[in-house]
C-alpha cells in the first residue's frame, strides 16, 4: 500500500473524487495537441536519433539503438555457412510465433502450402499475448468503415499508407468473425451483440474485447488451432539471417538453436518475417509494457536484405505503465481501463485532461504534468499521475472491474493495492512500433518472396497507432500474408542458396567507416547484473 | 544500504535485495534467462515456479515475475511441463458432454484432491472448473478458467495425470464457438462489406487530400 507523499497526494484524488466524475475534460484542439507533442513526446526528441549511413534506408533517422543494431555485424561469417546442407525445406517459413506468425500460418496451411513457424522462444511469447485492451472493428450500426478509417487515419496524424488503412478497416469485421468462429470467447451481452468501448481517438464504440485478456485469448486460441493443425513449431529457434536465392529472392533463413547454438539451415519458397516489435531496445531508457524477445530482429533481417523501412523513427508510448510499485514498473495498464471510466487525475487532485486522448497526446500531456506542470507524484523510484480506478465502480456499479478488468485487480493485489479501492500511479511505457518494413497491400516487401505481418510492419498505423488497431492487424495482415505467401509459392522454384547480401552489407559498413563491436539482431535482452565475470 | 534476503535458487545460496521478484532474482544472481521467461507480465506462463520457505512444509507456486522474494525462499523454476494436447477439428466437434470423454476422458479421474487449485498461480478454481467439465457445462467451464496463463503447474501436481489448461482451451473454444449467442449486427456488417456496401465511400476518403481529411477529421461527431 501507499505511504508519504503517495497516502498525502492520494488523499486529494479521494477528497475531489465526487467533484471530478461529474467532468467530462474539453478535449484538446488540434493546435494544442500539436504544440504539446513538439514539445513532450519523445519522438520529437532530436538528440535521440541516428542518421543511417548504409541500406536502403541511407539518410533516414531512426532511434539511436536502432540505428546501432541495423549498422552492426552479423552473428555469422557467411563463408562458413554450408548452405548445401538444408535441415528444413518448406513451402512458406513463418519467422515468429505471436498473433501474425499464428495467423500467417493457419492460412497458409489452409491454403495447401507446407508451412513452418520457427520462434526464439515458444510459440504465443509474443506482445499479442500481453495486448489487453481489445480489438477494433467497425461493425455496429452507427458505425462504418469509413469512420474508423478517418479515426486511425486522424489518430496516425494522417501518415497512414491509405491502401494498408483501407485494407485494415474493411477487413476487420471478417477478422472478429473468424476469431469468433475459431472459438475466441468475446464481451457479449446475453443477445449476443459484442459489448463494446471507445478507446483513446475513437469516435465510436467499437473496442471488441475479452475481458481484459483479449490478446491472451486470442493468442492462446490461434496457437491451439496451429496445433491442432500439426503445423511445425520449431520452437527456440532464431531466425538470424535471411537467406537469398541467386536472383536476390527470398529463400529462406539461417537458423540459431538459442540453448545449444547449432545452427540449421531452412530452405522456403517464401518467407513471412513476423517477429514483432522493440520495447526491449529501451529507447530513450524508457521501460516497457513488451515482451522478453521484443528486440527488432525483423527489421534487421530485412533491412540486411534489402527491404526498407517506413516510419521507423516513430515509437508509442503507452501513456499508462504503471510508476508504482517498482516490481512492475512499466508494466502494461490498459486503455481499457479509461475506456470503462477511470480518469487521470495530478498529484493536486486535478483531472488535468481528457482520459481519452490519442496515445501519444495522452503520454505527451502526462510528462508535461510531471515535469513543466510540477504536479506528479514522486514515488522513489520514479514519478507519475494518478489513474483514478475507484471511479470505475462508481459509474459500472459494483463488481465492474472483476468482471472488465480482472488482470488489473489481480496485478496490483499481489502488491496490496486494492484498485477498487485505491488510485493506481501511471507514467508512459514503451509499447509499440509504429513503423516498420515497408509492404505492398499483399504483404510483400520490394525484397520479392519476402513478407511481412504484424508489429515488424510500417506505414499501417501512420506515426501513432490507436488502441485495438494492432490486435486488428495482425489478424488482418497475418492471414492475408500466409494466404498470398502460399499462393506465391506455388510457382517459385528456388535458385541457389546465397548469403552474398550479408557481406555486401558489412563491405558498405567498412566503405562508410562503420566500425561497430556489436552483433545483431539482438535476439534478448541482458538483464543479469554485471560483475566479477568472464 | 539496499535491504537484502537469502534465497536459494535451484538449491544454490545467492543474495539478493529484498525489493525484487524471483525473476529479478534470478537475472541479479547472473543468469541469462532463455527458457522460464516470456512477457515478463503475468500473462504467458513461462515462468511458472515453485518454492518453499526454508522449514514450512507447505509448496507454493507462482508465476517468477509477478512475485517478490522472500528470506529463505527455495525456489525451483518449472520452465516446461508436458501438458497432454488433443489434436480435433474446431468445425466438427460439438459441444457435447461426450467431445471430453472422448478427447480428455483422465478427467472422469479426478480424485478430489484439490492439488490442482492449491498450486495455481492463478488463484482459480481449478478442480470447480474440471468438474464444470466433467458434467459438459462448458460456458461455466470457460468463466471459471478464463484468467488461465497454462503454465502446468495445477497438472504438475494432479495424481490423476489430467492436462487441465488444455480442457478448459477446449471448453473455452467450445463456448465462443458453439454456446455463446452469435453476434447479428457482425454477421450483418460482413454480408455488407462482402456485396461492396462502403468501397465507393472508403475509394472517396482515400483520394482525399489531406486537408479535407483534416477537416473531416476535427469535427467529426464522438458518439458518448
């Protein structure tokens, strides 16, 4: 529980509770938000990003850590790679085991392909695992295609690449369908219409979810259904290079056993990189919501390759990570949260904005009140605003966060905090990458035979994504790119074997004066506490 | 000076601050953590562990990055289990009580031990939810074990040998797909969609210029 300057500024949220729930903040102008990001967001932070010097992306800027992983060293010296000596010959190779690998492959089987997922860790680690929120889909009476089309489109500050956004919204109702038909248990109410919530830049209600655990549930779904399938799981098993054939196609990737360090060779038709998003690079020493494997190695893979990036300098922040307390500093608190009525709410007791802003104006405005604004609550280990979560029983009645929000409660009660009862603190987390490879609306890259599904895509989601887009995408890109993987693969014949790209990359590194001791992709994070070792 | 404990990881002694949880433990001591580590938010149930206070009888269970260290904790990490999965087609099954005699029938085992709900990390009902099964209430199944991250440890423990995550996945399939009433107004909009109801309003915002979007965008009406 709390205790100090926390139980003193709590206080205050508890005393103008009543007052506060009556308010519904003006929402911000469009000249205000746009000051307000310039001024706080941590993407308009010119010191944190790189130029790149090499690949296709030469002259573009991108974070720091990135820039230092895509202009780093390869795990392997191609020359000592017997590409003769292939382990596995498919089809369509998955590269990742989350929501779009899963996805990617069910269609591709279903298509007829001989398809395989390998994955660094298991099958389901995967952001898709920890999304909680929900999923968007226009498919309420009020609702269109068109008007989510304009939410996301105004939400990515009008970046957005429109035939991927068209794609995206048009496709959403098939995929809540499919998932529903597949047996993923939403929200409904007994006559079967799906409870739905806005979400931050929403101008209709239409955030699909499973309680809180909708990423889970679909997660753990689509990962049944991959086995139910007898699909191949090559589980613990990095993909750490693309393999090209001799006509610059993908053909497959060399392989990494992350326990034993053998290395395997996969010979495919196509190839769908699916590995996701970045938290775990920490850019700006952000902490994250992600998972344990979110370090980026896609966009290495395919830009060692040949594909460019879109976007790649714009990260989202996920303005509620929880600030306290320390055992889960930055752990993911769901939009969802604000969507179901909690406001946020200063150290003074002051509901100091609209709780359902954009993401990035939400996180922007947070770090405006705890740094400008003076009126965060320091917690010793950092700093943050309040989330006021007993406003959540007050306007849903009794029992509405156990039955909305039950892996909230469950998070904060192994720490005593009882969030039906008490305020929770907040500070934004490093939760998605906007951008990514740049695809065609089939889901291919300019590197042919080479797609790309999910997180490791850019250009869907413009320069700030909306809450339950992401669900959305890659579902929707994930079984599209299995689907026309498949159909592509039908008519390849595979050439030889070539890693050639690998070196040609490293000669222009030597040509540009890039020396760099780091090797990439980066696969995992290192967490140990460094001392006395060797 | 950072408060510090004792815990005994794998059995071998290591000092570490009190503040921390078990994986934070572990990554303190020095290990690189490959298996036993997933979303690091309670969510996956890779890090499913198990422990003891040095000196109590009682076994406990818990997920390693949702869980403080204590002073003479015994921790052993559970990193894999063979959970017992049955290959079935989702469009030919039914949700009928004979589906889990057929694919599941080591459910008919249970003993009443309650081991199962004892160790979930979880804190469910875990045996409630094998008998929902075991009597072909699926829907009350699926409430009950929702919040399951299928970490094994409840199937660890069961002398009847009974993979209860993967029962409650296929009650929890079954429900969503077959039980729960289906949504109208999404098979409506998908029909509407698929005869091409919105391609000339979503052709006409895409040709838009940007401004107009803009326009568009700003004063578009927010449902309450």
């Amino acid at each position: 529980m709390y205790s100090g300057e926390i139980l003193e500024s709590m206080k205050k949220v508890e005393a103008a509770r009543a007052k506060n729930i009556q308010l519904e903040p003006r929402r911000m102008t469009a000249e205000e938000k746009e000051t307000l990001l310039a001024t706080y967001h941590p993407d308009y932070k010119q010191n944190e990003f790189a130029i790149l010097q090499v690949g296709p992306n030469k002259g573009d800027k991108v974070p720091t850590e990135l820039a230092a992983l895509l202009q780093a060293n390869s795990r392997i010296h191609p020359e000592k790679i017997d590409l003769t000596k292939v382990d596995y010959d498919v089809d369509v190779l998955v590269i990742g085991g989350g929501g779009a690998g899963a996805s990617a492959a069910i269609e591709a089987d279903e298509a007829g392909a001989k398809v395989m997922i390998v994955t660094k860790l298991r099958i389901g680690d995967a952001n898709t695992m920890m999304a909680e929120g929900g999923i968007q889909a226009a498919d309420k009476p009020n609702d269109s295609p068109a008007i989510h089309y304009l939410d996301a489109m105004g939400g990515g500050h009008f970046a957005n690449k429109p035939e991927l956004l068209s794609k995206l919204v048009m496709e959403a109702p098939a995929a809540i369908k499919w998932l529903n038909e597949l047996g993923v248990e939403f929200d409904k109410a007994a006559d079967g219409t799906m409870i739905t919530t806005h979400g931050g830049g929403t101008s209709r209600k239409r955030m699909h979810a499973a309680k809180d655990y909708s990423g889970a549930e679909i997660m753990r779904t689509l990962r049944d259904e991959v086995l139910n399938r007898e699909i191949p799981v090559v589980d613990f098993t990095a993909a750490i290079e693309l393999i090209l054939d001799q006509d610059g196609k993908a053909a497959g990737a060399v392989l990494l056993n992350m326990e034993t360090k053998e290395i395997k060779i996969a010979r495919a038709k196509t190839v769908i990189i699916a590995t996701g998003g970045a938290g775990r690079l920490h850019y700006q020493g952000f902490p994250t919501s992600n998972h344990y494997g979110a370090t980026a190695d896609g966009l290495i893979l395919g830009y060692r390759a040949g594909a460019k990036l879109l976007y790649a300098d714009t990260l989202q922040y996920h303005p509620t990570g929880v600030a306290y307390p320390e055992q889960i500093f930055g752990a993911l608190v769901t939009e969802k949260v604000r969507s179901v009525g909690a406001m946020l709410i200063n150290s003074e007791g002051e509901a100091f904005m609209h709780p359902l802003e954009t993401r990035d104006v939400s996180a922007a405005s947070i770090i405006r009140e705890c740094s400008t604004n003076g009126k965060g609550v320091h917690t010793g280990s950092g700093v943050g605003v309040w989330l006021d979560t007993p406003m959540i029983e007050i306007k849903g009645g009794e029992g509405t966060i156990e039955k909305r929000i039950p892996a909230m409660m469950r998070m904060f009660a192994k720490y005593d905090i009882d969030i039906r009862k008490v305020p929770i603190l907040v500070y934004p987390t490093l939760h998605y990458q906007n951008g990514g490879l740049q695809i065609t609306p089939d889901g291919m890259t300019a590197v042919e035979n080479l797609f790309v599904a999910g997180e490791a895509v850019g250009g869907i989601h413009g320069r700030n994504r909306l809450m339950g887009n992401s669900l959305l995408d890659i579902i929707v890109f994930g079984r599209s790119a299995g689907k026309n993987a498949a159909i592509k693969s039908r008519n390849v014949t595979v050439g030889k074997l070539t890693l050639s790209h690998v070196a040609k990359f490293a000669k222009e590194m030597e040509e540009a004066g890039i020396h760099s001791d780091i090797v990439s992709p980066k696969l995992l994070p290192d967490y140990t506490r460094k001392r006395n070792t060797i | 000076m950072e408060k510090m404990v004792n815990v005994f990881l794998m059995g071998k002694k290591y000092e570490v601050p009190a503040s921390v949880t078990i994986m934070g433990a572990l990554e303190y001591a020095g290990y690189q953590l490959v298996r036993g580590c997933g979303c690091r938010n309670g969510f996956c149930g890779a890090c499913a562990t198990i422990y003891r206070i040095k000196g109590e009888r009682e076994l406990h269970a818990c997920l390693a990055c949702q869980t403080q260290v204590q002073e003479n904790m015994y921790i052993a990490t559970l990193p894999f289990f063979p959970l017992e999965k049955q290959v079935y087609d989702i469009n030919k099954i039914k949700p009928t009580e004979q589906i889990m005699m057929q694919l599941y029938p080591e459910i008919y085992s249970c003993i009443g031990c309650n081991a199962c709900t004892k160790s979930c990390t979880q804190e469910l009902n875990v045996m409630q939810y094998i008998a929902y099964a075991q009597r072909g209430e699926y829907e009350k199944c699926a409430e009950e074990s929702f919040d399951c991250v299928m970490c094994g440890v409840c199937s660890s423990r069961c002398p009847a040998g009974i993979s209860h995550p993967q029962v409650a996945l296929l009650a929890r399939r079954l429900t969503g797909k077959y039980i729960a009433p289906k949504a109208e107004h999404l098979e409506h909009r998908v029909e509407e969609i698929q005869n091409g109801e919105f391609n000339a309003l979503i052709e006409s915002l895409m040709q838009k210029p940007i401004e107009e979007l803009k326009e568009l965008y700003n004063n578009r009406d927010i449902e309450k």
